[in-house]
C-alpha cells in the first residue's frame, strides 16, 4: 500500500476513533448529570478527555455509586 492511501486509512480510523469517544462521553455526561444533578467544569471536562475504557468504566459505575466522587473512585 502506498503512503497516500495509508495515511487516509489512519486518519479515517483516528476520526471515527474520536467520533465514538466524542458520543460516549455525551451520553455520560447525561447520565451524570441525570443522577447526580449539574456537574462542576471539572468533572465535565474529565469525562470529555476520558478514554473510551475510561468512560466505559464510568458508564458502569454511575449506576451503583451512591454519590458523584464515588463514580470516580474518591
């Protein structure tokens, strides 16, 4: 494979790569916020920079955490 063509392949797999990670932390985020009420600019913006193993392991904790430092293991 050429250079040209690979360099699109990598790009198109790192956009659809951010393009999930983007809506999973979304849908975190509402869930979050319906749980727990508003959220403060930092746990906001953890969630947006979270992996998309890290916001798995969020989505699964939110649901038995009794309190919003519990989700993220404090």
């Amino acid at each position: 494979m050429s250079a040209a063509p690979q360099l699109l392949n990598e790009g198109m797999q790192r956009g659809m790569q951010q393009g999930m990670q983007q809506g999973s932390a979304r849908t975190v985020l509402r869930l979050l916020e319906r749980r727990f009420g508003s959220l403060d600019a930092a746990t906001t913006e953890r969630v947006a920079d979270a992996t998309l193993e890290e916001l798995e392991t969020i989505a699964a904790g939110l649901l038995d955490a009794p309190t919003l430092s519990a989700v993220f293991g404090a």
